[in-house]
C-alpha cells in the first residue's frame, strides 16, 4: 500500500514543483491583473472537468464496473469512445459559441474582457478531451497497479506552460496568455504519448484492439455494465468534486469584486491543492483498487484495516500541513510570488485567502478516503447526495460572506462547506466503524506531536520575520 501511495505522492511532488515554478514565473510576468484572471477564466472550465475526471469520478465509477464485466476489453472500448464522442462535439459547441461559454465562466467581466477571453476559452476546453484519454487509459494501468505514468504526466503540462512563458515573457500581457493557452494543448499531447507507451509496454493495447474488434458482436453483453457504470459515474461526477466545484464558483463570484480577486483565490488555491494533491488525492487512488478488491471479495476486514492505516498516515500529513500553511501563510506566498509584477499587497490578500482555503484542508482530505468505502460497494448516489447537500451549503455561505470578507469570505465558505461534507461521510460511513477507528493511542501521540509543531513553527515565523 506505502509503496504505491509514496510513487504516487513523488510523482505529485515532482508535479507541483513544476506547477510553483510556473506560478511564480507566472505572478512575475503577468503579475495579479485582469489579464491572469482571462487566462485563468479560460483555463478554469477544462481544468475543472479535468480535476474532477483525474482526481475522482471517472475512476471510481470504471474501476469496479471493469472489474465485474466479464467482457472488460468490450466495456473498455465501449465507454472510451461514448465518452470520446461527446467531449468532441462538446468542445466543437463551445468553440462555436466562446462568447456565451465565456460570460457564464466569468459573469462579472465587462463586455470588452469577455470578448479577450472568449476565444482563449475555446482553445483551452480541447485539452479536456486529451486528458479524458490521459485519465481512461491511467484507469487501465492503475487496474494493473501501475501509477507511476499517470503520477509524473502531469509534469508535462506544467513543462509546456513554463516553456510558453519563458519564450514570450517579453512579449505584450494579452499576447502571452494566448501563448499559455497554446501551451496547454501541446501539454495534453505530451500526456496522451507516454501514457500510450506505457499502455502498449504492458501489453494492454490487446485489449483495446480485440474490445474494438469485438464491440458490435459483443454489445448484448455488456449492456448490464453500461448501465451500471453510467448510474454510478453521473453520480460520482457530484460525490467527487465538491472541493473542485467549491473553487469554481468562487472564481465566478469573484469575478464580480475588484480586479485580481481571481487571482488571489487562484495562487491561493493552488498552494491549497498542493498538500490535498500530494497526501490526500495519491492516498485515495493508491488505495482504492485494492479496498475495491477487498470489498468485492467480501473481505471487510482487510479492506477496514488498509482504510485505518490510511486514515492516522493522512490525518498527521495533512494537520501537519494545515498548521504550517496557516502559521506561514505570508511567508509561503512571499517566497513563492512576491516578485516583479506581483507586489506586497498581492502576498498579503493571497495569504489571508490561503488560510481560509487550509480550514478545510483535514475534512477534504479525510472525506476522500472515506467516501472511497461508499464507492467500491456502489453506492456514489449516496455519495452524491451528501456532496449535494456540502455543495448547496458552500453556494449559501459564499453569498453570506462575500460582502463582508471578500475574496477570503469565498474561501472560508469552501472550507466550512468541506467540514460539513465530512460529518455527512462519517455518518454515510458508519459512526460507530469510525469511533473505532480514532479510539487508538496514535491520537494521543498526533496531539502531541502536533502541539510541538506549532511552538516550532512560531519560532521560526519569528527568525523568517528577522531575515525576510
């Protein structure tokens, strides 16, 4: 288990250094201003669906309707090329009608912005359909306990974007994000490449090949597992992405406050997702095939005992992480940001904003590995549900405290949302399982280690004040 979760978090880690490097070059060049708040509207609605495919609902529902087809090649193909069809025409739609796609992403922004942002939108939403590819064959190798690929591809991505800006740093603001945009699709190409070649190195292009060969003769036989999969994945689309949904509507209401809010929240959200990414997300997708296979066996223990090691290795990563981030919140933004274009007054609104983010930080991430028990016995309605009720929580907060707080005000609902979410999986879960689980000497020796952590961290807030 260890094993895969450690080639998972590298491959994360080895990720988002890239991505902070792109997002410092990215604050410097462009700093906190309308034209990184058009490429990051542009960006947000492919990297939404991205998130939420990648980093959830996609696999969760293909996983355990592949394990139980008896036709896995015919199944594969099937739902590859359902999905395939209608991201394309999709894309093509938005392509058509940029204008209207880019004032629902960014409602608050006046006519002359939307039309900038318009056709960038359009470019960026054709790397949702590279990554669909990237994330259903990293299912086909995550089924072989293969992670490494899916992992690290990321890098490409941050790679291509740190190139685009590289080139044309001294180029016009409105010319550079078109570069960034362009720099998105060429990333998802790279992605889609080593994760065919990781697919034909363990020989699972022969299922691919006999499911397309087999897909009209063998359709009868798989329409149980169709069925399956389409209620479980629209289901698991919502149970999912709260986290994901939570940070696009705050990017949409933002865009109604003062010009670079959407930044703030950005460059906030980003250090935010980095711990969630590295612990919570590798903990989830290294552990979730086998609680699948456990489960599917009916071999509860095992899989309670593997979900009871995950839940005290991510509950001390991730309070570690949530008092660091909050003790160090302008330090971290000072060091990653505050240069060229991105002044002292960004670092500051950006902090107060990641703190508000890092409130949230333990019950998302403890949620996902949870929820992941509602997802291999079936029931992502379930799981559904409650994000429903979080998510319809995080709309009312959000209008609540806008006003009063702001950019921050968006945050701090996204988190308090993200701690109703995990009461309701707790519950769903099964409180009794759950009391059985923190009712172990390891919580004693986390509050602890935990109070330690904090007088360090103090102290060294005190010499970053002397020396920063």
């Amino acid at each position: 288990m260890f094993k895969s979760i450690f080639t998972n978090s590298f491959g994360i880690l080895f990720s988002r250094i890239l991505g902070f490097l792109r997002d410092m070059l990215q604050a410097s060049i462009l700093g906190a201003n309308i034209y990184t708040d058009i490429f990051i509207v542009a960006f947000k609605l492919p990297n939404l669906f991205r998130r939420i495919f990648a980093e959830g609902a996609f696999t969760q529902s293909f996983l355990p309707s592949f394990s139980h087809s008896r036709q896995k090649s015919v199944f594969a193909v099937s739902i590859f090329l359902r999905f395939l069809i209608f991201l394309t025409v999709f894309a093509l739609f938005v392509t058509l009608f940029d204008n209207l796609f880019a004032k629902l992403i960014a409602w608050g922004f006046d006519d002359e912005t939307i039309r900038k942002a318009a056709p960038l939108v359009a470019i960026n939403f054709y790397y949702l359909i590279l990554i669909f590819i990237v994330t259903f064959l990293g299912s086909l190798l995550q089924y072989k306990n293969h992670f490494a690929t899916t992992a690290f591809a990321t890098a490409l991505l941050n790679i291509a974007l740190i190139s685009a800006l590289l080139i044309a740093r001294d180029l016009p603001k409105e010319v550079i994000v078109w570069y960034l945009s362009y720099a998105v699709i060429i990333g998802g190409i790279l992605q889609v490449a080593v994760h065919l070649i990781a697919v034909k190195k363990r020989h699972l292009d022969r299922l691919l090949v006999g499911g397309f060969k087999g897909l009209k003769s063998r359709q009868e036989r798989i329409r149980e597992d169709k069925k399956r999969f389409s209620s479980n994945f629209f289901a698991s689309v919502l149970g999912s992405s709260t986290a994901q949904i939570s940070a696009f509507l705050d990017g949409w209401l933002a865009s109604f406050l003062a010009a670079g809010s959407i930044s703030y929240l950005y460059y906030a959200n980003r250090i935010f997702q980095f711990p969630l990414a590295l612990f919570a997300i590798a903990t989830s997708v290294a552990i979730f095939p086998k609680v699948t296979r456990y489960l599917k066996n009916d071999d509860q223990d095992k899989a309670h005992e593997m979900l009871t090691k995950s839940f005290w290795f991510l509950a001390a990563l991730l309070a570690a992480a949530t008092l660091t981030g909050i003790i160090l919140s302008q330090n971290i933004v000072r060091l990653l940001y505050e240069r060229g274009a991105f002044v002292h007054e960004d670092t500051q609104n950006t902090a107060l904003v990641l703190s508000m983010y890092l409130i949230g930080l333990i019950p998302f991430g403890l949620a996902k590995i949870f929820s992941l028990w509602l997802y291999a016995t079936h029931q992502q309605k379930r799981a559904a549900k409650l994000s429903g009720i979080s998510l319809g929580v995080n709309i009312l907060l959000s209008l609540a405290l806008i006003k009063p707080m702001g950019a921050a005000g968006l945050a701090l609902a996204s988190s308090l949302s993200g701690i109703v979410l995990f009461a309701l999986t707790i519950h769903a879960f099964g409180k009794a399982k759950f009391f059985a689980i923190i009712a172990h000497k390891y919580a004693l020796y986390l509050i602890a280690a935990l109070g330690v952590l904090t007088l360090l961290l103090f102290q060294l807030k005190d010499l970053l004040r002397a020396y920063l």
